[in-house]
C-alpha cells in the first residue's frame, strides 16, 4: 500500500489536475491550427480583390443593376471555380416569342448549342470566347430608341440563367448587353460550324423525302449532299442540279443526317434545307 497524502495536498492535487489537462487541450488545438489554418477566401484573379460569393437565388442583387446594366454581378460569377450559365437568344413581336439559340456551358469551357430544331450540338470555348461575357457584364440593358423614335414590332433577347434552365434568370431585352450576348452565341456557333465542315469534309449522304415533304412535290426524291455544299435531287427521272448550300444549312443538313433525321419522324428537316429544295424544284418547274 503507497503513501498516503495528507488532506490539503490532496485538495491541491485535484486543483492542479484539471486546469493541466486544459493547458494540454489548448496547447494541441493550437497545432492544430498551426498546421492546418482557416481556408483563405476565393480571390478574383484580375485585381487579387476578395469576392463577396453571393448564393444564387432570386436575390434582386442579380436581377438588377445601376446605370443602366442588368448583369452586374455576372463578372463576379464567371470568376467562380465553378459554374454553370445558360443563354436563349431569341426575338419577340407581335406573334410571341421565338427561341433562335440556346447555349449551356461550364467554367470549363464545355458547352452545348440547341438550335435549328436538332438534338444538342457539343462545344468547347476558349477564354478568349468567355471573356466577352465579362465584358457584357459591364454593358447597359437600356434599349435605344430607333432613328424615327419609335421601337418597331419585333426585337432581339437574349435569356440569362444562373446555372442550369431551372436557376434564377434574368431577360436583357435589345440593348449594347444583350448585342454582345448575341455576338458571343453567334461566334461560338460559327466556331462550331468551321470545326464540323473540317471533320467532315469528305461527307457524302443521299436520303428519301417523301411526297409533298417539300411544297408542291407529290413525288418521292433522291436528294444527295456533299461535304462541299453540292445539292443534287433525283425526281420523275430527272436530276437537278440545285445551288450550293449556304455554311450553316450545309453544317445543319449535316449533323440532321448524322443524327439520324431522314429515318426520324419525330426530327423535321432543317427549315433552310427544306427551302433550298423548295426554290430548287420550283425552278425545275416540278411543282404542281
């Protein structure tokens, strides 16, 4: 049996005890933190300035502007490690809207393009492209009067989503904004479509059109396209000759015939393609 302390040096032990079990306890939360501290904030890499990372809600702070902008904190957003952003262009009139382009992409740089009534068209775009949303974000959303000082019956749009077609959104009507909105669509759609014509250049197809798929033709057509733009329609046992295709119809005949289109009845013909056969057989004088 050990020694036995006497009682005021008990009392000391039990004193002692817990405040030298504290020390140790603050001394490891101390390494702790030495050696893993606090994640530093997200950063803008322009200005090294901290970002206020507002979530992406309905908040009216992204739904509004000052100065005549609408998308003022798009430049903020586009410079999150990740991120998601939809564009519908499109016009408006007396009829209702009409949706031209629709582009989805991600921070990085993946996209998809709808258009042109076709199934989802892969891309990718460079900083340089997405560099031009910056800019945008800077631009005003006031429309300008026209010349006469009137605003005419129809006009361009563009749709902003914060993320995917169900996030917040924000409708920049004509303005310099929704012009360099525009401008980005259409130049990574024209990117696109100069990729496609070099991967397929040595593109040859030839596919059945049914009667009167084409306006005024009730007979069955052999219609054969080329990578080069060459149109040639087989009808009533005579062959026609038709003038090239445009870049776009060529790339969207293209892509409908990969896609499975002239087997699809759910899958129109491009609306382009269609009237190059309609001016082609008219000339032809094979309409009724």
């Amino acid at each position: 049996m050990g020694p036995v302390l006497p009682p005021r040096r008990r009392r000391l032990r039990s004193l002692l005890l817990p405040l030298a079990t504290a020390g140790a306890l603050a001394g490891g939360v101390g390494y702790v933190v030495h050696v893993w501290p606090a994640p530093e904030p997200f950063v803008v890499p322009r200005d090294r300035h901290p970002v206020a990372l507002v979530p992406m809600t309905t908040d009216a702070a992204y739904l509004t502007g000052t100065g005549g902008t609408c998308l003022s904190l798009l430049d903020d957003y586009l410079r999150r490690p990740n991120w998601t952003l939809t564009l519908e262009a499109g016009t408006s009139g007396c009829t209702g809207d009409s949706t031209r382009d629709t582009i989805t992409l991600d921070a990085d740089g993946d996209a998809s393009w709808s258009g042109g009534g076709l199934l989802p068209r892969p891309l990718h775009l460079t900083p340089t492209q997405i560099a031009a949303l910056h800019a945008a974000a800077a631009l005003s959303c006031e429309r300008p009067a026209s010349e006469d000082g009137s605003y005419g019956y129809s006009s361009s749009f563009v749709v902003v989503h914060w993320g995917g077609r169900d996030a917040p959104e924000r409708r920049v009507g004509e303005s310099p904004a929704q012009a360099a909105l525009d401008a980005f669509i259409d130049d990574a759609v024209m990117h696109y479509r100069d990729r496609r014509l070099a991967e397929r250049a040595s593109f040859r197809a030839t596919f059945d059109v049914a009667p009167y798929q084409v306006m005024g033709v009730d007979r069955p057509m052999k219609v054969t396209i080329d990578g080069r733009g060459k149109l040639t329609i087989r009808v009533a046992r005579r062959t026609i000759t038709a003038e090239d295709l445009d870049l776009a119809t060529l790339v969207d005949a293209i892509d409908w015939v990969e896609q499975g289109g002239p087997r699809s009845d759910a899958m129109l013909m491009p609306f382009e393609l269609r009237m190059a056969l309609d001016r082609a057989t008219y000339m032809a004088g094979v309409q009724r």
